[in-house]
C-alpha cells in the first residue's frame, strides 16, 4: 500500500515545487519591469523639467519675433499683394524639427557656423525616371507628439491637388523631408538639417533665405507652412504668404509707400523672407518644446499608474506564495501530527 502511495506523494510535491518555481518566475518578471518602469518615469521627469526650461526660454524669445511676421504680412495686406496668373509655379516651406539619429551620404551644400545645413536635391535620371538624391541627414529632435506631421499634412494635401507639377517644397527640418520623400520626392528641391539643435537665430533664418532665392527656381508665389503656438497644450497649423517680386511689382496699392525703387524693393524682399522664416521658426520651436513637455507630463503619469499597478500586482503574488507556504507547513505540520 505504501508502494501505491508513494508515487502519488511525489506527483503532489512535483506539483507544489512547479508552482513555487512558478510564482517565483512571475516575481522576478514583475520585479524587473517595475524596475525599468520606475527608470523610465526618471528619464521622463527629466525630460519634462528640461523641456519647461526650454520652453520658457521659447516663449520669451517668440514675443520679441512676432513683429518680424505679422510686420511682414501687414505690408502684403496693405499693398493688396495677389498671385500672378500668368506664374502658376508655387512654393511651400515647411518648418519642422529633425529626427533624434544620424544617417550620411554623399553632401553638397555648405555647412554654416549655426550647425544649419543646406542640402539641395538633385534629379538624376535612373532607370528612366527622375529621383532624388538627399545628402547627409543629422537628426536630433523627438518625443514630442504629432507636433511635426501636422505641417506635412498641409503640404501632403495640397501636393494631391491636380495642378501639383507646379509645387516645389523646401524642408526646413528633416522631419518633413522624412514624411514627405516617399511619395512627393520629386516636388523637395531644398532641405535644411540640423534644426532644432539649437534655439533658431535670425542667422539662421537669413542664410536659410539666401538658399530659398538662390536655389534656381523662379516661383510666382507660396506658402511658409509651420505651427503656430497658442497656449502650453495647443497649437495649430498656420502659413505666412510667399510673393515673387514680379508680384510685389504689380500689386495695386505698392503707391502707397514712397521711395520704392528696385533695389530697395529686392533688399526688402530679401529681408522680408528672412524675417518671416526667422517667426516661423520661432513658433515652431515654442511649439515643439510644450508639446513635449506636454508629452513628457502624460509619459510620467502613465508611468505612475503602471508603477502603482505593478507594485498592487507584485504584492499579491508575493502574499499568495507566503500564503500557500504557510499552508503547506501546517498541513505537514498536520500530517505529522
């Protein structure tokens, strides 16, 4: 009989030690990703107080640049500047960020002091079809929600339209050079990298101006696609008016200024662009920083919340475990008896 049982006796302690081991395997799986949960929601903190300070920094310096925009569009308005219709040749730049890696290949361009480069986009011809070649791609911005993908929304639903052959696009910031090249490759002539490493100057934006009116394409008007900043959660997309200066020339009201002759006209076209990239970037910028202080916020609480879970989780399993050892103890305690 003791034969008969025996075998019986050592199926139930096989048992036992499985789901011991078990339970043992689910704490320590519980234990590393509460873990890494908690040094996740560190990196996120961090992130969130970097982020404020930035963004504080953003908003004080986008007060100061709003007069270079809105003084910019003001003179379009007032002059009844309008397309030309015999120029149906348009242009979008598109202010975003760059991604957070790096990839190369072959450069052109120039590299200026601010870390901006400017990297035209070739056509060759291949395999019987025109595709560009993009150069030397040095990404660092990230985390920060949709705040990039709105602006290439703008520029992706116009380039759908059926006079499109007529649009060009100027990426400044790779990210949406990155969501734009798939499809629309053929319409970017220009990119701009590294941007958003550093809060933009108007440097910057003057040498950005100066590779728009020198990149050889003649446009008879256009669009400066960004986000414009409206409170710490929201933001939205918006665009600042792009003339040639054939436009400027023939717009019905440019009498109304005195003094206005060809070489003062080019200077302030030149000026005009330059400051209207300088506000864009600059609302783009203010824009990105709350969105990702935004993001970074809601990343935390997320984290507490699995944090909170995983320890509820943690504790039950290690009470269950104790639990079923006490009951073992007394039922051999029990048996002996």
């Amino acid at each position: 009989m003791l034969g008969r049982i025996a075998p019986t006796c050592a199926q139930v302690t096989a048992v036992v030690n499985l789901q011991q081991n078990r339970n043992m395997a689910t704490l320590k799986a519980i234990s590393i990703r509460l873990k890494s949960v908690k040094n996740i929601q560190k990196i996120t903190q961090s992130m969130k107080m970097v982020s404020a300070a930035k963004y504080t920094r953003a908003e004080r310096e986008l007060k100061a640049a709003r007069p270079y925009g809105e003084g910019a569009t003001q003179f379009y308005e007032r002059a009844e500047v309008a397309p030309p219709e015999d120029d149906p040749k348009q242009l979008f730049v598109a202010v975003t960020s760059d991604r957070d890696f790096q990839m190369g290949h072959r450069a052109t361009g120039f590299e200026p002091e601010s870390g901006i480069e400017c990297v035209k986009c070739h056509e060759i011809e291949y395999s019987g079809v025109l595709q560009p070649i993009h150069h030397c791609l040095y990404m660092y911005a990230g985390l920060c929600g949709a705040v990039h993908t709105g602006v290439s929304k703008v520029i992706r639903s116009r380039l759908n339209e059926p006079d499109a052959e007529n649009v060009k696009v100027i990426c400044i910031g790779d990210k949406s050079r990155s969501i734009l090249q798939r499809l629309y490759g053929k319409h970017i002539i220009l990119v701009a990298n590294e941007v958003g490493r550093l809060p933009p100057t108007f440097l910057d934006a003057a040498r950005l101006a100066s590779e728009i009116l020198s990149s050889g394409y003649d446009f008879g008007s256009g669009k400066i696609v960004y986000n414009k900043f409206r409170s710490v959660v929201s933001y939205q997309q918006s665009d600042l008016p792009l003339f040639s200066r054939k436009a400027v020339e023939s717009a019905p009201k440019l009498t109304v200024y005195d003094s206005l002759d060809s070489e003062v006209l080019q200077s302030y076209m030149e000026f005009s662009l330059a400051s209207m990239i300088f506000y864009a970037m600059k609302e783009g910028a203010c824009s990105e920083q709350s969105s990702r202080m935004t993001a970074m916020d809601n990343a935390s609480k997320n984290a507490g919340e699995m944090i909170d879970k995983l320890t509820l989780t943690f504790n039950r399993t290690r009470q269950a475990v104790i639990t079923r050892e006490l009951i073992e103890i007394i039922s051999g305690a029990a048996a002996l008896d």
